[in-house]
C-alpha cells in the first residue's frame, strides 16, 4: 500500500524540461567526451587518410605514448572525487624516474627489487600527504604544493644530471611487444590498462570505492552516516601515490631514463584529463571510465598536431586550456542546475 | 619589568616572525660570507648581496603583492606564472619586430600591449570567479593550463631575444646607483599600499575574505571588488613578466615565471596572510618574498648544494602551514596555545551555537 | 493501563559548557510504539539533550538505561549501531548517490568484499516498499525534493543493522526538526511513515516548533526550559495555552503588566509597505505597513518564521511573492544593497556568521555598512571616520573603548553594540533588530531597548524581534504575532493587550 499517488512523478516534476534532465544526467559529460575523441578521430580518419592515421597501430599507439598520463590521471581521478586535489602527480613521478635509474645505473640494483621500493616510496609520499591533510585540516593544495616541492628537490638531490639508464633487463622488458592481431601495445600500455580496470571495479564494486564518492558528495554527511571517512581520505592520497609511482615507473620504462625535469607539470595535464573525463572537480561525481576518454583526447590532440605537421606543439596546451574551460563550464551548469 | 610589555607588543606584531626569520637567515650567511653586508660601488653601481637579493627578488615581490589581495578576499590565482610569460612575450615580440628596437616609442607601445594582454587574463580570471561562481583554483587552472601555449604561439616556440637599450632598464638597468627594478618594485608596493589603505579598497577586501556572507548583508558588491583584485593581480603579473624578459633581453614562453603562482603563494603565507582569507599584510608579503629570496642565496653562500633549494622550501611550506593550522598547535603545544586564534565564545553563547552544529566532536 | 516499561530512560543528565550548564539534571523517557514530542525555545536545551543521548557529547553527570541496560554512547554510529538513530533537519545524506546506495551505504551487502548491486537494490526496494513509501531506489538522491530527502534518511535510520545482520535494528528515532521546510503533504506523507514505525514498535523522538503539528502526530511531550524539566504531559492531556506556559516560563494569570512606559504616540507617515511578500519554505505571503518612528515587534516561538520575514523586508533572501514598497517607491529585492539604499537596516541574530567579521576591528567593523554604501573610491575621512566612530562607542558604551580591538574578542554584548553601531552611523529609516538581545548581560539589554526608544522618538522605524514576550509588549507600537510561519495578527499596542493575550493568540493562531 502506499499512502502516496504522485511519488513516481517526483523526480520528474522536479526536472522540468527535457533540457534539464539531460544536463542532468551524470553520465553525459563523459558521453560528450566519447563523443568528441570519436569526432577527432574521424576528422583525423578524414583528413590524413594517406598518411597512415587509419592504421591500427595510430590508435594503440595512443594507449602505448600516453600510459603513464593514463595512470597517474587514475590516481588524481581517486583524490578528485573525493572532494581534494594533488599537484606533487608530476614531481612524484619525476622523482620515480630519477629514484629508479639511481638505484639501478648508480647503485646496480635489480629492476625487480626497485620496482617495488619505488611504489612503496610513492605510496609512502601519498600517505603522509593524506594524513596531514586529514589531521591538521591543512587544504589539499597547499599540502601537495609542499609535496611538489619536496619530490622535485629530492630528484634535485639525487643528481642534477639526467641519468640514462642501459640496463639490459630494462631495455627489454621496454621493448617487449604485446602482439594483437596486426598491431601491438606495450607493457605500459598493458599495465595502465589493468590499473584503470581495478579502478574501476574499486570504484564500483567496493566499499572503500563507495565512500569514495560519498565523502566527494558530502563529507559533513558521509561523517554522519558513520562511514570512517578520515581512513578514507588517507587512503585515497596513498592511491594517488602509488599511482603517480607507478607512472613514474612507466615513464621511466618509455623514455629509458631518469632526469629531475621528467614530468614538469604533469599534475596539470591529469587533473586537465580527469576534468575533461566528466569528472567534477568539486568531487562526487564522475567516471574513472571518463578519465580514460579524457586522456584519450588529450593523446588524439597531440597525434592530430604531429599529422598536421604545420601546427606547432604549443597548439596542445592552448587546444588542452580551451577544452578544460568548456567543460568547467559544462561542469558549473550542471552543478548549479541541481542546486536550484 | 618596563621592556616586557613593550617586548611582547613587538612579538605580538603582526610582522615580528617574517622578519625575525629574514634577521636569521640573513645573519647565517656572515660566517661563510664575511662581508655579507658590504655594499660596494663599482662604476657608479652600487653592488653587494643585499642589493642583489632585492634585485633577483623583485618579479616575486611584484606577484606576490597582487597574490596579496587576491587571496585576502578568499581566493588564490594559479595563472600569473602564465600571464608573465604571455606578458614577456607579447612585448619582446612586438620589440623585436621594430626597425629601430630603442625607439622610446615603440618600446611604450610595446609595454602597453603586454599589459594590456595581462589585464584581459585577469578580466577573465574575475569574470569566471565572482560572476560564474567557479572555485578560484579551478577558474585560475585554466590560463596557468593555456597561458603558457599562448606564450609558445607569440614567441613561435624560439627564446625571442631583443637589443633595446630602453627595455633593458626595466629589469636590467640602473639608475641613481639603484637596480632600476627596485624603483618599479618600490613604486608598485607604494601605489598598492596607497590603493588600498588610503581608499576603502583594503577594508572592503578584508570584510569580504574575512565573512562573505556578513559583506553581503552590508551591502558590499564583492563581485567588482572580486574582478578588480584579480585584475590587479594579473597586473602585477604582468609587470613581473616585463621585468624577467627585460633582464634577460629575451622572452622564454616556455620557462619564464615558470613556479613563480607556488613561490608568492608561499610568500603571502609567510608574509601572515591567512590562505582562508582576511586580513592581509602587504608588507609582510614583501618580507615574506625577500626571505624566499634569502632562503635562496643562503643555500647558495653557504655552500649546501643548490639542488636541496626545493627541499628546504618544501620544509618552510609545511612548516608555516603547520604553524598556521589551529588543530596542529592544538595537538603540539595543548589547548591554551590552539585556542588562541579561535576567539572563545562568550560564556552565553556557547549554548546556541552548539545547538547550531551538528558537527561539532563527531570523530 | 499499567504502563510499560520505557526503552529509554535518561535520568539526571547533566551537560556543562564552558562557563554554561546546558543541561541540569533532566530526566527523560521514552516508550517504545510512541511518538514523543520534545519542546522548549532556544537554549532550552532540546539539542543538548540530542546530542548527550546519541554520543555527540560526551555526559557530564546522569545515566541512560537503553532497554533496560546502562549505555554511554562514545559516537553517533555506536549509537546507530545499539538502535538509537538521528535524522536532522538538514538532510544528511549524499546527494551525488542513488536512494538505495545511500540507505545502505556503509554496510552494502558484500560478498568477497563486491558489492552486490542486485541484492543492494532488492533490500533497498522491499525496505521502502515496507514501510508505504513509493521512491525508485535506483534514482540519485539529488533529482528528488527536499522532503523525499529527508523521508530516505529516516529510511535509512530504519533499516540500521538489516543488511548483514549486524546492529539490533532501531528502537529510538530522533526525528530533530524535519519538518521545517516542509509544505502541507510532504508533512503528512512524512506522518503517515512516523505511524507506520510506530506500529513497527519503534520509539520515536520528535522535534518541531510547529505546535499544531505536536498536537497532530504525538502522543506526549516533555518541555524543557533553561536547561531544567519543566514537565512530561500526555498531549491530549494539557491544551495549547498551557504549553505556550510551560515553554515561555510564565503561567498567564502571574504574568505582571510591565509596559508601564509610555509609549510616545507621534508616529509619521507610512514608511514601508509590504503587499504580498512571501517566500516558499520560508513565511506565508504577508501584509505590512510600517510608519515613521514606529516600533513593530514580532512575537512568535522559535521558528515560527520571525527571522524569515525579516529577512525578506531586507532583501537578504529573494522574496517568490509579493513586492515591497518604501518611502512610496517600489524596491527591487536582488540584494540587500537596494534595501540598504532606501535607507532600511538589518542587525542579524547570527552575529558571528552573519554580522561581524571577526579578524577587523571594532573601527573597521562599525564603519563597514557606511564605506560599503559610498563605495570603495570615497573613503571616509580619517578625522570624519574617528571622530563617528568615537562617539558611537561612547554612546553606546563599547567596551574596550578601543577603536583597534578585534571584534572576535569583545563580549556577546559588546559585539551587538558593534553592529548595532555599524547601521546607526548610516542613519537609516527602518532599523530591522533581530533576537538583539539573546545572548548578552542584563546592562547591555536594558541599554539596547532604551535606546530603540529614544531612535524611534527621532522618528526611526524600528521592526523588533525577540524572543521576549514582555521586551516586546513594552517597546512597540504594533505587535505583528507569528504562528508557524504565518504572520496571524497585527495588534495595536494599548492598556488592554497583554502578554497573556499575545500567548493565547500565538498558541490559538487567531486573532480575537
């Protein structure tokens, strides 16, 4: 029995128009952002059809040149969703990269026993990030900022020089080629894969990835629903660590070594990616699925400049800029239609 | 027992620890470099580490200044290390395409295009805070993202160097035995001081940082203000961006200004100025920015390596934020000292004002 | 009928503050299959209560026996988990999530740690189909109203302890205030769930300040006033009037006439003129006319939608309804800034979050309003500036009397004198005084309400609101009475209206 008739209508009563409803779905951003990689691509298809863009390899290579981006913008995507931000993403993996050809030109260490330092180390920076964060109620920027400054000095300190690593087992395991049918991707590749795959079911299928978008929703709230949202917070700097460390390492394993100036700026281009994937940087809402589209696009934007051949590199930050202010203000209209 | 009151109204000012701090690292470098005070004068130049540490400072004092005000009303500006590359940019380019590259009037024309360019960043920075209502660090990202492109396309990517005897003054030229800069510098934090304790501007940024809602109810337009804060930032910005290009004769899209948004950040934060808005000091900034300056030269004299620069400014980060925080100082140094910033209620409010928050010891 | 046992029993709790007992030993109980009504008007010591019993606050003296074993709650979740649930006024859920997600958030039915969405939503589904409401748990939260909001929460406070099996399932439910925003259905539909639960067994607790919704939904009532018990009735067993009584303090045959003060009658020409004004969730549509150098105070309980028109005549929310009028010409209520113009001002209740900013001091804060008025480019003069500033805190004895002492410091009375200050250097036409007297010593209120006297003899308008019937009945002209977000009654001021009147009119809501 139900003591109310017009319930089922509630939801859209409140909606009025069909507009409305459809700025408000929260998949739509990342919609969009499938939408303009798919147009890109065809403009792409279109327009340098004889140069080769249509080859399979053009679009795995995507994945191949933007593995690291594609990891790091998962872990901005946990901390981002959560309500926070960090900005040592790039100076973490900078210093990865320096860490691990340290330990393995330098001190020759085995890649596999490094591997492993070097997350723990990322994942150790996160942490304390987050614990400051969550018990000193200190802003997520600024505490990330001090971040970006101790990780970049501390590549600083390991040596001002780049360092290029010839470790036979590194060369070969960055040269290893997955073959998939006529073209292949790289151990990058499959590994940023994988990390966006656990993130999602995380996300998803977990209670830790719940709460996640709880305390992004509202954390005064997610306090009072009891759910341990102090833990939580942490945890997800600890992700962000560990992910940026992870695509330190892969950045390492692509560009084969290590230099204090690796990855300048790098936070920049993943929280642009995580924005433009639909997520809200006000944190709640967005998926890690969308992250992936934003890196795509971000990827597609620099092979279509190199394609052109005329156009200038430069062209990718301004086209980066001008896609993150459209979907801010795709973001502010959704979000200031819900409040109302 | 007479110098203890005037003792503590000294470490009570608000300037006291900015200073004090400047005092010490300037005096840890005498024992390594004893005549670090000596100021010389060579060729009608006045030369000596504290001229230079005022002279390689003053890009940073004129962004942090415009940092000042932006973040005394609440927000923060994550573009002007963008809007001094643009701003640099803009002019060398402009200069460097000029017959006669010292023609005074073509080097003014020039000026006036690069901060023009500076003024529309910062229309635009405050258009997308007070009238869209974006979230300051988001709204700024967009520029610090794009600006630096921006600055690549006007330059063509190459490093534009110009030969102009007029511009090089900016940043490179001296006058009356004085770095000129420092005049602009001097001139600038006047001007700034003036605009804003001289006129209402000051209170009404104050008022509007330290209770948005309360500004409201008194009828105060906190979104002109907001734009003009931004706006003046940018300026400032831009006037930086003139002097690194004119020092070093050449615009740099890529580098120039490049962590400059994250030092006067820092720089406010040590000049006293709460990151949540308020009161602000724009001379502690200045203080705030010599001592990122000295910090600098010190690990430079006393011969650390200067690769652990970052390192140490990481430390001064977390220190000062540490400071800052009234939990942190609730935990390390007991309730007495926490409670200090956080005014006790009145003993007859306490009741209400718990009755208003259900938040309070939920843990 | 012998009673039975109550599943809750709070007996002589005691809470202090700092400086403050909020609570002195209070005794409560609570059956289960009732719905208990908890009263009393701000600082009473309703919230306090709340927050002892569900472990927000820590007790300082007393026990809670929950089902017959003592309890002492270190957190609201082990609260939750032992049964004793809260929903607030304020919705606390997440509104970026689907209904079912945010009944079960916490404890979503996992296996091998995944979640399992079918199951989340089939228990989501039956829980709400059980108790009679009809919500599709697969929607986000956000796409639906307020009410239904709140409705999910109690849902959600309800259903502790189903998933896994876990906690013991709900015996009390605080219900704190969940109706304030609610319009006429949405309050039954949420009445129609209070019932259901109650049949369910569960005990609820409910806080409202609307009266006649006490007298609809509950089965007894227990008044607190100052911290103190004033008593525990069956609802049906004391009437409006005598629960009006319990609250403000005073039975009505005791009550002294103390407006013995004359009242000077030279009240001018129509000031301001209201037709109409009306905001949803806030107060019903209103009429008001207010005249030069009157007094117009507005008496009503707590929440009966004093504030709320207030802030309407300033324009500090939008009105939906109706157009305001002063000095004959129409004001545009975008801001308070066009109210502010016409020469109206507003002393907020909230002084901290609403009237003063903290971190400047006493001088800045007092010339706030005025600079905001003249814009930022015309300063006050420096000498102009000290000499005003000097002679409203002498005026008003400011104390320090130091124009550079930081405002968060100075006293609650102090503070009110400060925005008090703060409008009257701007000479306004109608000073809006909101509760200027909750909160701060006896000198300073005295002084407060002499001075609203002496402005109105200069011939200010003056709309006074307070939560003191008699602070009321002696200073004003007219008296607009407020009833549950209504204004229900303008009466003129004379020999023959009393406080005891007032009362009658707010608890009966109509004019006699």
């Amino acid at each position: 029995m139900s003591t109310t008739t017009q319930r089922p209508t509630a939801a859209d009563s409140r909606t009025t128009g069909k507009a409305a409803r459809v700025l408000g779905d929260r998949r739509l951003p990342v919609l969009v952002t499938a939408g303009l990689f798919l147009v890109m691509y065809g403009v792409g298809l279109s327009r340098y059809q004889n140069y080769g863009f249509a080859e399979a390899q053009v679009f795995l290579n995507l994945f191949i040149d933007n593995s690291y981006l594609l990891v790091a913008a998962v872990g901005a995507t946990f901390v981002i969703l959560s309500g926070g931000i960090d900005l040592s993403v790039g100076s973490v993996i900078g210093f990865t990269t320096m860490f691990t050809a340290w330990l393995v030109e330098r001190q020759g260490l085995p890649i596999v026993v490094v591997i492993p330092m070097a997350l723990a180390v990322g994942a150790f920076g996160g942490f304390l990030m987050g614990y400051v964060i969550q018990n000193f109620e200190i802003q997520p920027f600024i505490v990330t900022l001090a971040g970006l400054f101790l990780f970049r000095g501390l590549c600083l300190v390991i040596s001002k020089e780049s360092i290029s690593i010839g470790d036979a087992s590194v060369s070969s395991m960055a040269q290893t080629q997955v073959s998939l049918g006529g073209a292949f991707l790289s151990i990058g590749a499959i590994v940023a894969l994988v990390v966006l795959a656990a993130a999602f079911y995380v996300l998803h299928y977990t209670r830790f990835g719940r709460r996640v978008y709880a305390i992004g929703g509202n954390e005064q709230s997610a306090l009072l629903m009891g759910l341990p949202q102090g833990g939580t917070k942490i945890a997800v700097y600890t992700m962000s660590g560990f992910c940026s460390a992870l695509a330190g390492l892969l950045f390492t394993l692509y560009i084969q070594s290590g230099d204090p100036l690796h990855a300048t700026g790098m936070e920049l281009d993943a929280i642009a990616a995580v924005v433009i994937g639909g997520t809200l940087l006000t944190g709640g809402s967005g998926y890690v699925i969308g992250t992936l589209f934003g890196v795509l696009v971000l990827g597609l934007i620099k092979s279509l400049i190199q394609f052109e051949g005329t156009l200038s590199s430069w062209w990718t930050k301004i086209a980066t800029g001008v896609l993150l202010c459209a979907f801010i203000l795709i973001q502010r209209a959704m979000t200031s239609r819900r409040k109302t | 027992m007479t110098t203890t009151p005037r003792w503590r109204a000294l470490t009570h000012h608000h300037l006291f620890w900015p200073v004090a701090v400047l005092v010490i690292l300037l005096l840890v470098n005498v024992p390594f470099t004893p005549d670090f005070f000596a100021i010389k004068m060579t060729d009608g130049h006045l030369y000596g580490s504290l001229v230079s540490i005022v002279l390689f400072g003053s890009p940073l004092i004129l962004v942090a200044v415009g940092m000042t005000l932006v973040i005394a009303t609440g927000g923060i500006d994550l573009s002007v290390g963008a809007v001094v590359a643009i701003t640099g940019a803009l002019t060398c380019s402009y200069i460097s395409d000029q017959a006669d590259q010292s023609a005074l009037s073509g080097v003014f024309l020039a000026l006036g295009i690069g901060l023009a360019a500076a003024i529309v960043c910062g229309l635009w920075n405050g258009f997308l805070v007070a009238r869209m209502g974006i979230q300051p660090i988001i709204a700024t990202l967009i520029i610090m993202v794009a600006g630096r492109g921006v600055a690549q396309l006007i330059t063509d990517g190459q490093i534009i160097t110009v030969n102009s005897e007029p511009y090089k003054l900016i940043g490179g030229g001296y006058w009356l035995t004085l770095p000129f800069s420092i005049f602009i510098v001097a001139a600038v934090v006047a001007v700034t001081v003036a605009i804003t304790r001289r006129t209402a501007l000051g209170l009404l940024v104050e008022s509007v940082g330290g209770n948005a809602e309360a500004s409201r109810l008194v009828g105060i337009r906190s979104m002109r203000i907001k734009i003009m804060v931004y706006v003046f930032c940018a300026l400032c910005a831009g006037i930086a961006g003139l002097m690194i290009s004119s020092n070093t004769s050449a615009a740099d899209g890529n580098n120039a200004g490049l962590w400059i948004e994250l030092d006067a950040i820092l720089a406010v934060v040590i000049g006293g100025t709460s990151l949540l808005g308020g009161r602000f000091s724009i001379g502690g900034t200045v203080v705030g920015a010599l001592v990122i300056q000295t910090l600098t030269t010190t690990i430079y004299t006393i011969g650390v390596p200067t690769q652990t620069n970052l390192v140490f400014k990481a430390a001064v980060v977390i220190i000062v934020c540490l400071m800052q925080s009234p939990k942190f100082r609730a935990k390390v140094f007991g309730a007495k000292f926490g409670g200090k910033r956080a005014a006790v209620p009145a003993p007859a409010e306490t009741a209400p004002a718990a009755e208003a928050s259900p938040k309070m010891e939920v843990s | 009928m012998a009673e039975p046992l109550p599943v809750l029993e709070m007996t002589g709790i005691v809470k202090e503050f700092p400086g403050v007992r909020a609570l002195s030993g209070v005794d409560f109980r609570l059956f289960p299959g009732e719905i208990h009504a908890l009263l009393g008007e701000n600082g009473a010591g309703k919230s306090t209560l709340i927050k002892v019993l569900t472990g927000v606050h820590s007790l300082d003296g007393g026990t809670i026996t929950l089902s017959g074993t003592t309890v002492r709650f270190a957190s609201p979740s082990q609260a939750q988990q032992a049964g004793v649930s809260t929903v607030y006024q304020e919705v606390n859920l997440c509104p970026n999530l689907s209904v079912a997600e945010n009944i079960f958030i916490g404890r979503e039915p996992t296996r091998f740690g995944r979640i399992q969405w079918k199951r989340l939503r089939r228990e989501a589904a039956e829980l709400v189909d059980r108790l009679g409401l009809d919500i599709d748990v697969t929607a986000p939260l956000s796409s639906y109203p307020l009410a239904v909001q709140q409705l999910v929460a109690i849902v959600r406070s309800v259903g502790t302890g189903d998933a896994d099996g876990q906690g013991a399932g709900t015996k009390v439910l605080i219900l704190d205030e969940p109706t304030s925003s609610l319009d006429r259905d949405e309050v039954l539909e949420l009445f129609a769930l209070m019932r259901r639960l109650k049949d369910e067994g569960v005990a609820i607790l409910f806080v409202s300040h609307f009266l006649d919704q006490i007298y609809e939904v509950c089965d007894r009532m227990t008044v607190l006033r100052n911290g103190t018990l004033v008593g525990e009735h069956m609802v049906r067993d004391l009437d409006q009037v005598g629960l009006v009584q319990l609250m403000i303090g005073k039975a009505l045959d005791q009550l002294e006439e103390l407006h013995d003060q004359q009242l000077h009658s030279d009240v001018g020409e129509l000031l301001l003129k209201a037709d109409g004004l009306g905001r949803v969730g806030g107060i019903a549509p209103f009429d008001l006319e207010i005249k030069k150098g009157e007094v117009i105070g507005l008496a009503g309980l707590l929440g009966s939608g004093r504030t709320e028109l207030a802030r309407l005549l300033f324009g500090a929310d939008h009105p939906d309804s109706g157009k305001l009028t002063i000095g004959g010409k129409q004001v545009s209520m975008s801001a308070p800034n066009d109210a502010i113009a016409a020469g109206v001002a507003f002393c907020s209740e909230n002084r901290k979050t609403e009237g003063l900013v903290p971190d400047l001091t006493v001088r800045e804060n007092i010339i706030l309003a005025l600079q905001a008025t003249r814009g930022w480019t015309r300063p006050i003069p420096v000498a102009q500036r000290d000499e005003l500033v000097a002679k409203y805190i002498k005026a008003l004895d400011i104390r320090p009397a130091n124009p550079e002492a930081r405002v968060g410091q100075l006293s609650g009375g102090n503070q009110q004198k400060v925005l008090l200050a703060r409008w009257l250097i701007t000479q306004p036409k109608l000073l809006i005084l909101d509760e200027p007297t909750r909160g701060i010593d006896i000198g300073a209120k005295a002084e407060i309400q002499k001075l609203v006297v002496s402005l109105s003899e200069e011939g200010m308008a003056v709309l006074y609101i307070a939560a003191e019937l008699e602070e009321v009945l002696r200073l004003s002209h007219t008296i607009g009475v407020l009833r549950d977000r209504k204004l229900v009654a303008q009466l003129a001021n004379g020999p023959e209206i009393t406080t005891t009147r007032i009362l009658e009119t707010i608890a009966s809501g109509e004019h006699q």
